[in-house]
C-alpha cells in the first residue's frame, strides 16, 4: 500500500527546466563550453553539473560561485518574468492525494529556496509535508540518498512510497532506492528514458489513485 508519494519538482511540477537550460547554455557560453543539448539534457534532475563539467572538460570556475550565479538569473526570470501555471493536472493529483490522507514530500535537486519559491508561487506550500534539497546532499541522482532520505523522514519504508519523475536519472534513483515510480513523459525535459519505471504517464490526467491502493 502507497502511504507516502514523492514529487520531484522540476519538470513535475513547474515546467522549468527550458529555464535551467537556457541559463545553463548562457553560463557554458561564459566559460567558453560548447555543450550539446544532447549532453545537456543527461544532466537533468542532477545537483552536480559543473562539478562533473569542471571535473570532464577541466574548467576554470569557482562552482560554489557559478552556482551561485546560477541561481541568481533562474530566482529572477521566476520572481519576474515566469507567467506561467502548474504543469496541467498536477495540482488535481497533488490535492486528491491530499485528501486521501498520503504524506506529500518533494525531493528536487534545486536549492531549498527555489523549491520554496515554487510552491508558494503556487500555493502548494502547505500541501508538502517534507522537502528535500539534493543541494544540500553529498550525492545526486541518481544516486537514491534523496529518496531515502525522504522515505526516512517521512518514516516510511522503501516499498510504501511512490516517486513522480519527470527524468531519466529521477527515475533510476527511485528504483535504486527500492521505490515504485512513475515516470512523467514531459516533452521540455529532453529525450528522458523513462522505461524502467512502472508506469508511465503523458498527462497527469492519466493519474489513477486506485492503481496506488491495488
């Protein structure tokens, strides 16, 4: 029995990673990087990007500063210039979860402040039992600490919690982690493998909370 389900945010809720890559594309230009998008887009749903580019392509950068610096310009165009909604039909399955008295945790690889720039920017703060910055853990997905971490703060095993990913390396840290996942087929996301999830989804309108409780 699913007690406990678990959000990643980018791509889940907010439809924000074409900002993250546009930000991202601006810095590599800064640094003088050439990146692919192909490239690009193995990197989403991970905490660790310039630390593995500095490390792959022997960069000149300071990466607590460079984080810093990224997070300034993303904070901005949503603070400014972001008009846009919930990704369509989440806040439906956010609220129905709700209801049915299942523990909310968001785990995203963003900075606390952003996850909780989000949610308010939306109304969802107080939906979320748990939060979870993978910025603030000694590993990235897909490495399972942050949904570990979750299931133990919100004391629940592996098995009763159920992750919503939008990415490829979400979805490997969720089942590394011993959890059932749903993978969320976001188009803006990049070309994600999402097959090893056990259910995937192209719509949240797909979102059937019976296939939770059989």
């Amino acid at each position: 029995m699913i007690s406990c389900v678990i959000f990643d945010m980018d791509g889940v809720i907010i439809d924000s990673e074409p900002i993250y890559m546009q930000v991202e594309q601006d810095l590599f230009k800064e640094v003088g990087l050439e990146l692919s998008h192909e490239e690009h887009a193995t990197f989403v749903g991970r905490s660790d990007l310039w630390k593995v580019l500095k490390e792959k392509y022997k960069l000149d950068i300071n990466i607590q500063e460079i984080h810093k610096e990224e997070n300034k310009r993303y904070l901005d165009i949503i603070k400014n210039s972001f008009d846009g909604s919930p990704i369509k039909g989440v806040v439906d399955v956010i609220g129905e979860l709700h209801d049915n008295s299942i523990k909310l945790a968001l785990a995203s690889s963003s900075e606390m402040k952003n996850i909780e720039l989000v949610l308010t920017k939306f109304g969802l703060l107080n939906y979320f039992d748990l939060r979870i910055s993978g910025a603030d853990l000694e590993t990235s997905k897909p490495h399972p600490e942050i949904f570990e971490k979750a299931a133990k703060m919100a004391n629940r095993s592996p098995e009763n919690c159920l992750v919503i990913e939008d990415s490829a390396n979400g979805v490997r840290a969720a089942k590394a982690a011993g959890m059932q996942c749903i993978g969320f087929r976001n188009p803006n996301s990049g070309n994600q493998d999402l097959s090893t999830a056990d259910w995937i989804i192209d719509s949240f309108d797909e979102f059937d909370l019976e296939k939770l409780e059989g």
